[in-house]
C-alpha cells in the first residue's frame, strides 16, 4: 500500500459516527485572568497515521453538562432510569441519552413546534407554534434552553422516548485547527472561546466549549474525528503572497498556516491582521507570532486592539490604513482569506477590501465587484466563518 492511501485510510477510519478517542495534552488559558474573554488552547493525542492538512477543522463530540442534564430531569416527570431507543434504535438510559444523544442547549424553533404537536391543546403553545408566529417564537427562544420550554409548559411531555421527537441530535463541534502537523506530528490543536453568560435567571455555558472550559483537564478522554476542509488551503503556488484576517480564534487557521509555510520553507510573503479587545490580556498567541514577525515569516504584522483607545478600532480600520500596500499584494497574486464572525466582521473585511480595491484600481465599486469576483474564482478568496 503507498503512503499516500494508508494515510487516507486512516484518515477516512474515524468519523463523526465512529470517533477516534483522544487524550487531551495541553488545556492552557491564552487570555490573562483580567480579560473580559475566556480563550484557550486545546491540543489532543492524535494516533500514529491520522493526518490532516492547515484549513482543516477538528470535530469534537461534546456531552451536556451533568447540571444541566439534571436540571432538564427536574423539569420532567421522569427519573432518569427510563430505557429509550437512541437515533440507531440503541436502548440506553434516558440520562445517558439527554447527556451524550441530545441537544438541550439553546432553544430553537424546531422545539417549539416538535412539542405543540404533542400537546396540541395547549394555548400557550398554540402561540409560539407554526409559521405565522416566527417572530414571537424566535424572541422567546433567545436566550433560552430546554429547561425554560418544560419549565414555562410543565406536562407536554408524557413518555420519555417523546423526547427523541422534540429535541435534535447533539451534533459534533467543528474548530479550526490551530496547528501544522510538519511540526506538531502527533497531536491536533485548536483555539476555543469558552461561551458562558447569564439569562432568565440561570447561569448558562457552550455546550463544547464549556466542556473543554470547565471538564477537560490535561488527560481526560474526548471523541474526536478530524475534518478535511478543501476550500480553505494555502497557495498551490507557495511563492504567492498570503494576506490572513483572523480576529480573535479566527487566529486559529492562520497560525497552521504560518507554521506550515515557516517549517516548508515556503517563499511567499505572509501578512496577518488580528484583532481582540486589549493587547495586554487579548493577543492570543503574541510571542509566537512577534517571533515570526522578527523572522520574517511574518511579513507585516498588524494588530487592532478595539479597548485600547477612546475610538474603537478593528482589523477593517487597519485594512483601510494599509490600502495601498494591500491592492499592491493583490496584483502580486496574493491569496486573501478569512477567518472568524460571520455576523459582522467578514461583511465589514469585504467592505474594506473592495474600498481597497477601487482605490487600486482608480475604478468604480463596479470594476472592484469584478475584480473580487475574477479573485474568488481563482479561489484567492478564501472565507472560513462561523
């Protein structure tokens, strides 16, 4: 067998349905303690031939958190002990199914409607339900989990195994991989906003990434799978430029990326743009990355730090700053690519890349649009976001 397919083949054996059990090595805080932010650097076991490629996602299949589970269990008349059939028509406890098959995390629409069809009668359901009451559905779904809709309709729910018909599976968790495997072999890393806040009385979590915040120490057991994410990928051409907006884990695909192309040796320029709250206790990864600047691996290093002055300013601001050398690496040939918020922050980067555009190009927002257009069909533009 050649390398290459004994390599697919082990890449190929572990999936989302049959997960490669992973010990975690490293769980470290990159934030300091002060940071409004909890970020974290996560780097799990990987077994001799499982490979993967910077772009690359890793999947994680988290669990509820026991509180949580037992809240939802309160709510319910039910025990726990209960045999139901899992999606694969395997029989389990109903507490094993609401802590590993479940989602009963952030509330969805999908929900509401599963149980009003249950309870069919019930008035207050009656005006969450259906099409026509999307809006006010959606307002009390936010900010809400499970536990809120058995909590406010109490005994909608009369057999366990009903709540296979309410609730969606508990899906797998993808992040961006943080790491190259030229010079990490046998292990993944990844960058992880823990996600915890407060709402309708209850302190709520991220369902992985609370996980990996508050139940993963160094030497707990996760399952994992690793996830090939063929339009996010260096340069075919590593001779050609690359321009990276990564602001806060969107750091994350960038620093497999310079790791990458530092251990190939590879010729290209490199240009990243992060950005977080306050440089002190937000710059994940700052060390490495003013290593490489110093190096030069790094070409141009530019940071915005939005707390740090009275105007807030974010990777957009030092796009537009930087217009000009930035049009000028995009005639180079260079790659563009984003990483991060999709809300806003990618609408915001392509508003400030086409400005930069027609500025270049002396041209309307028209010949920008073109130009855009010419470079995503060259897959120069490249967006990974969440």
């Amino acid at each position: 067998m050649s390398e290459t397919t004994e390599q697919s083949s082990h890449v190929s054996k572990y999936t989302r349905n049959n997960p490669y059990v992973s010990t975690v090595t490293v769980n470290e805080l990159l934030t300091a303690p002060e940071s409004e932010k909890e970020t974290r650097h996560i780097e799990l076991s990987l077994e001799p031939g499982m490979t993967y490629t910077p772009g690359d996602a890793v999947g994680i299949l988290p669990e509820n958190r026991r509180q949580a589970v037992d809240e939802v269990l309160a709510a319910l008349p039910f025990t726990g002990d209960e045999r139901v059939l899992d999606h694969y028509k395997v029989e389990i406890g109903l507490e094993e199914a609401l802590r590993t098959r479940l989602h009963i995390g952030k509330l969805t629409r999908s929900s509401i409607n599963q149980l009003a069809k249950l309870a069919p009668d019930h008035a207050g359901l009656k005006e969450l339900a259906g099409p026509e009451n999307k809006e006010k559905a959606e307002d009390y779904c936010w900010g809400r989990e499970f536990v809120d809709l058995m909590t406010d309709f109490p005994g909608t729910i009369a057999e366990p195994q009903q709540l296979f018909q309410v609730l969606a599976r508990l899906t797998p968790r993808m992040y961006s991989i943080a790491s190259s495997q030229a010079v990490h072999t046998d292990n993944v890393q990844t960058t992880v906003r823990v996600v915890r806040y407060d709402s309708h009385g209850r302190s709520r979590q991220g369902v992985a990434s609370g996980q990996l915040g508050d139940r993963s120490p160094v030497g707990t057991q996760l399952p994992i799978f690793l996830h090939s994410n063929q339009n996010f990928r260096l340069p075919e051409d590593n001779s050609l430029p690359a321009i990276m907006i990564g602001p806060g884990t969107g750091i994350a695909p960038f620093r497999a990326f310079l790791e990458e192309r530092q251990a190939a040796g590879h010729p290209g320029k490199n240009w990243l743009f992060f950005g977080e709250q306050r440089a002190k206790s937000d710059f994940l990864y700052r060390e490495q990355l003013e290593q490489m600047h110093k190096g030069g691996v790094l070409t141009n290093l530019h940071t915005a730090f939005s707390r740090d002055q009275a105007a807030k300013v974010y990777v957009q601001d030092r796009m537009r700053e930087n217009a000009d050398e930035l049009f000028a690496w995009l005639e180079e040939g260079a790659y563009f690519y984003v990483c991060g918020d999709a809300s806003r922050m990618a609408k915001d980067v392509e508003t400030a890349l086409l400005e930069a555009i027609a500025k270049g190009l002396q041209g309307t927002p028209e010949q920008a649009n073109e130009y855009l257009a010419a470079m995503k069909k060259q897959k120069r533009y490249q967006r990974d976001v969440y």
